[in-house]
C-alpha cells in the first residue's frame, strides 16, 4: 500500500504511521492497514494505492477489486469512487481521513479454486457486496466488510447466469448458483475451467464490456485409504480405483499383500500365499458397503490353511475394512 499526501493537506505538522493488520473484510486481498492517527481529517483528499498481482484476480477481475474503510461503529464501507490502471496493476482510492483501510474482491466465484474427486459434484456461486453509498451502503456485519450477496439474482445485480466449463457439467447454468459435477474421469488438461460471463451493462456495478470470471477444478481419481484388521493382521494402503485390480499391505511377515480382483464395482474375490517356510493360502470374496457415490468398507469373508513341517491348519477369514476417501492425488 501506497499513502500519497498532497500539498495543503494539512495545516499542522502531523506523525503518520502505518500498520499492518489482519484484512477481515469479505472478499478481503492480503493485509489490511491501519492508517494513524485515527481519525486525522486532512483539507485536501490523500491518495491510498493498493498493489494487486495476478493471484488476485483468481475468480474476480480487475473491474471488481475495491477499497473499504472501516468507521467507529466498525463497520465496513465499500468507496463507489476508485481508479484500476492495469497496466501498473493499481488501484487508488481518495480519502479525507485516516482509519483502517482494506483491500478486497466485490464481485468473485467461489470457490476459487477446489479439488473434487470424479464425479463428484460442488457448489459454486457468484458472489458480491452492496456498492452504493447512502443507506445499504454499509452493512452490518462487524469486522466484515459489506452485505454478502448469497444469491446476486435476488439482489438487483444487473447480471444474468451464463456458465460453461470445458470439462463436466453444469446443472441450471443460467442461474447465479449452481452445482458443477466433475467428469467420471480423469481429465486431460486438468485442473478444469469453470467459468461465468457477463453481459454488457450499462450501470455502474458491471463494466460495459463482456467479464469472465473464473475458477479452477482439479479433478483426482477416486482414490481411498484403507484401514483395519482381523486378529494378527492389521490393513494399511491406498486403493487408487476399486473397480480394477489392487493389492492392500499389512503387518503380518509370513503372508503376501493380499490381492483384490472386482467382478463388478461393489464385489470380487481376493487371496493372499503364505511364505517364509509355510506353505498354502487363503481365498474368499468380498463386498464394498456405501453409497454409489461414497464407499464406507470392505467386508471380505472366506478361509485360509497354511502348512509347516508337514502340519496343516487353518479356519475361516472375516475381516473388516474401512474405507475413508482420500483428499489428494492417489498414488498406489
């Protein structure tokens, strides 16, 4: 941030100071500042600049950065009157006096950014602040910095839904709110864009040029960490696609990674071969309990016998496995 004082500003020889607080406003971009003395009036408006990168312009864009300030009963208002030069990257706002001073989005998707596995689907939104000054021009959330448009549509934006992505669907895309379902694979190029357009708009909230905001969606495969045990084994490993052949590790020295191969999505058989001077193995089927969409566990049931100097043994396998989804990149 930039502080700019013009000549005849002041009548008197004043201390600044500038300090970096935490930025609370909705939609708020990096640090906040307190500009000192607070409340110091000066006969000729300063200049606040704030420096924007490109990482800020994620699921926004230039024409919809503002500047806030915060008043005594601590509430945030928006300036309607602000200057955005692109090619410096600045935004400078004109001020009388001095308070806390905040950099944010007025306009923005979210999520911004977000990880989904395939076919998963999210939620996604436009979302913005009141602009106008007078009465509504604040709002009254404390430590926030306006009134939050959960639905824009319902609010006199002068905007109208118009989203696309290159990849998955979008259901209802000429609302405001909508629900994106990631694609049933991996894409490629991935992460996905999700974007909205607007119209031209002759009114002061949307440029009179088309805008796009934007949004990127990874998309990862859907990946699982298994978990459990039956007796003196215990189950650890990641299952990157239950539909294809996988293997799971465990704890015991004496038996192989036992092996999974699906019949269908929600069953299959699996086994293991004993080792380290036994011989024999174990087999059996199992069953993937959960929702189509979530899986919960593996239920696997069947025997095994093993062989040592020339005594067998043996007996049933009822193992019980979990199944929790993983958040990251599967990496089998």
């Amino acid at each position: 941030m930039t502080l700019t004082v013009p000549q005849n500003a002041l009548t008197e020889t004043v201390a600044f100071s500038i300090q970096p607080i935490t930025n609370k406003s909705e939609g708020g971009l990096g640090l906040a500042y307190r500009l000192e003395p607070n409340g110091q009036t000066f006969a000729t408006p300063v200049e606040i600049t704030f420096k924007y990168t490109n990482g800020d312009l994620e699921g926004t864009a230039a024409e919809f950065l503002g500047a806030a300030y915060q008043d005594r009963e601590r509430r945030w208002n928006i300036l309607n009157s602000i200057h955005v030069d692109r090619p410096s990257g600045t935004l400078t706002a004109s001020t009388n006096h001095f308070t806390d001073w905040a950099f944010l989005k007025t306009l923005y998707i979210l999520p911004q950014k977000a990880t989904l596995r395939v076919g998963e689907s999210l939620e996604m939104e436009l979302r913005g602040c009141e602009l106008r000054s007078g009465f509504g021009g604040w709002l009254y959330r404390k430590d926030s910095t306006c009134w939050v448009r959960d639905r824009v549509e319902h609010n006199d934006w002068p905007i109208r839904g118009n989203w696309f992505t290159d990849n998955g669907s979008i259901d209802e895309p000429s609302k405001i709110r909508i629900r994106y379902t990631a694609p049933p694979t991996k894409p490629n190029p991935n992460p996905v864009t999700v974007s909205l357009t607007s119209d031209p708009a002759a009114e002061d909230r949307v440029p009179s040029h088309r805008v796009m905001w934007t949004s990127q969606i990874t998309i990862i495969d859907r990946g699982y960490r298994a978990s459990g045990g039956g007796g003196e084994v215990v189950f650890s490993g990641d299952i990157c696609d239950l539909e294809k052949d996988f293997t799971i590790k465990h704890n015991h020295p004496f038996i192989t990674p036992y092996k999974f191969v699906p019949s269908s999505p929600t069953e299959g058989t699996w086994s293991f071969s004993w080792q380290n001077g036994f011989t024999g193995g174990g087999a059996g089927k199992y069953t993937i309990t959960g929702t189509d969409t979530e899986k919960t566990g593996i239920e696997l049931t069947g025997g095994n016998s093993k062989t040592l100097h020339g005594k067998t043994s043996g007996g049933p396998v009822d193992i019980h496995l979990d199944l929790v989804p993983l958040d990251k990149e599967c990496k089998p």
